[in-house]
C-alpha cells in the first residue's frame, strides 16, 4: 500500500496489530509518553510527508487520556506535512453528550468533534455511535460502521431455536432489528427509566416472552446496570432462563462484572473494539472487528 502509514495509540494495540495484520503492514513507528504530571507527549518516528496516516484509537477510559492522545497524534502528523489523517476511532467516547438536557450543560460530542477537526482529523472511522446524529456534528467525512452482521455470524450457532431479540430501551430498537432481521427472529422491546448515570430501573417488557430465550443486544456495556435490570425484568415476564448478551462495545468498568454473574446469562458476546482488561471470564466472548475495519481502511486508501 503505497504512501500509507498505520498509527497505534496506546488504548488498543492488539487491534491495532490485527488490522495491520490483515493488511499486511507494520504499525508505524511513534512513541507515546508521559511526563511526570500526565501531560502526554507523541514522537513520530517516520516520514509522513504526502503519506495518508491511519490513526487506531479508540477513545475508551481513561477517555481523556486517549482523546488527548489521539489528538496529539494527529497534530504531529498535520505537522509532519501528512496527506491526509483518518482517525479510526472505534469505540467514540463522549458520544452520549449529543444534545443538552438542561440549559447550562455543554454537547461534549460536538465540542470533540470541532476539537478533532481543528488538529487536522479530515476522516473519522467509528463503529456503532451510542447516537447516530452525532455524524452532524463533523463538517468532514464520517463513515459509521455497524458491528452487527460480524456478531451474528458469530453467534448464530450458540443460541438455542426461539431465541427473541431483546431491545433494552427504545433507542436500540433499530438495533435490535438488525439483529432478529439476520437471525430470522421477532424483536421485544423493554421500556426503562434511568434514575442516575449509573442506575436504571426497568418498567414493562412489550413482547411475549413467556417460556423464551432471549438475546439482549446493546451498542455498549459500562456499569451493567441496563443488562441487570432487563435480566430481571425478562424473567418476571416470563422468560426462560436462557440469557444471551450481545453488545458492541464491552467497556465493563468496576463492577460490571458482578452485575453479569447472574445464573441465566449463559453468554456475554462483545467486540474488540475496547480491550477487555483482566481475565476473560468463562462466559464472555470477544469477537474481533479487524477484518471489519482492515477492509475499511483499504477501501478508502485505495
């Protein structure tokens, strides 16, 4: 691939090794430090100079560390002469600020987007936005990819026959519908009232579920709050005891883990879009997106 470089930062090197893998190139070189007070510092170690950069960085917690990466990655390169810089950001952090629910709070999403495109970002590459509308807020190209056919073909052979698609909250029922769509199924729809960040209190299940097994499908998994109460709520609906979690994004903060360790969860499907730190448990899947994002990144190159 001529006159084309592939950056890691420091949030997801593994995948970012895999996809320079399937294209079949190194990572180029760049050192990524600290000083003493957290202030980060870049080093490009090669000429970039008419070349397009890729750069791989999810913005996964520390969510500012890996943003201010990014950033800086990509000023250096905007200043090293680059061609062309495409942010292949999988996991965008910050995307669930897309708009005020109040009068005086900021729309962090749109504030990193201005930021992104300043440093010099002209492409972002991302996977499953917690909110499409988002794409809005960039003047510059945004190709959206969604991770679902990938986690289909992965787990269509693990769920037993009469598995329902569960949305856990009106805004992933599109979502779900692309699933149950590729797994020939029907889609139940959970509705819920968010009583803190962190805190979710499931109401009804709209769908008959009784004596089934369910797939719950969501664009991430943070406290695992919004999973453990649609698991309750399944269950006094009626469902079987055979509960499937697929969701793009496996971020699985503190205590994320306890609140997955429930008798009916049989699996817990996410991606690599965010590394999963620690031990992988019994149950927990992760699929790769790579081949996803390699094919991407050659398309736009070529």
């Amino acid at each position: 691939m001529d006159r084309f470089t592939l950056f890691s930062g420091t949030a997801n090197v593994n995948l970012a090794t895999a996809i320079g893998r399937e294209l079949r190139v190194g990572l180029g070189a760049c050192t990524v430090n600290r000083f003493p007070d957290g202030e980060v510092s870049v080093d490009i170690g090669e000429a970039v100079r008419g070349y397009e950069v890729f750069i791989v960085q999810p913005t996964c917690p520390p969510v500012n560390d890996h943003l201010m990466e990014l950033l800086a990655m990509a000023d250096a390169c905007r200043r090293a002469s680059a061609e062309r810089i495409i942010a292949v950001v999988p996991y965008f952090g910050y995307a669930r600020s897309d708009k005020r629910h109040g009068r005086r709070e900021p729309i962090m999403a749109s504030m990193v987007a201005l930021v992104a495109q300043t440093v010099g970002i002209d492409h972002l590459v991302t996977i499953d936005l917690h909110a499409a509308q988002i794409e809005g807020f960039f003047q510059n190209a945004v190709d959206i990819l969604s991770a679902v056919p990938i986690i289909c073909n992965a787990i269509r052979d693990r769920l037993p026959p009469g598995t329902v698609v569960v949305s856990p909250d009106e805004g992933r029922v599109k979502m779900a519908a692309q699933y149950a769509q590729r797994l020939k199924t029907s889609v139940i729809v959970i509705h819920k009232h968010r009583e803190t960040g962190s805190e979710v209190h499931s109401l009804r299940v709209v769908g008959d579920v009784q004596e089934r097994p369910c797939l719950i499908v969501d664009d991430m998994i943070s406290t695992g709050s919004t999973i453990a109460s649609s698991v309750d709520a399944l269950l006094r609906a009626g469902a079987r005891g055979e509960i499937f979690i697929a969701a793009t994004h496996g971020l699985l903060l503190p205590g994320s883990r306890e609140k997955l360790d429930h008798p009916a969860i049989r699996n817990v499907f996410v991606t690599d879009t965010v590394p999963v730190e620690g031990e992988t448990p019994p149950r927990l899947s992760v699929i790769t997106v790579a081949p996803l994002l390699a094919e991407v990144i050659r398309n736009i190159h070529l």
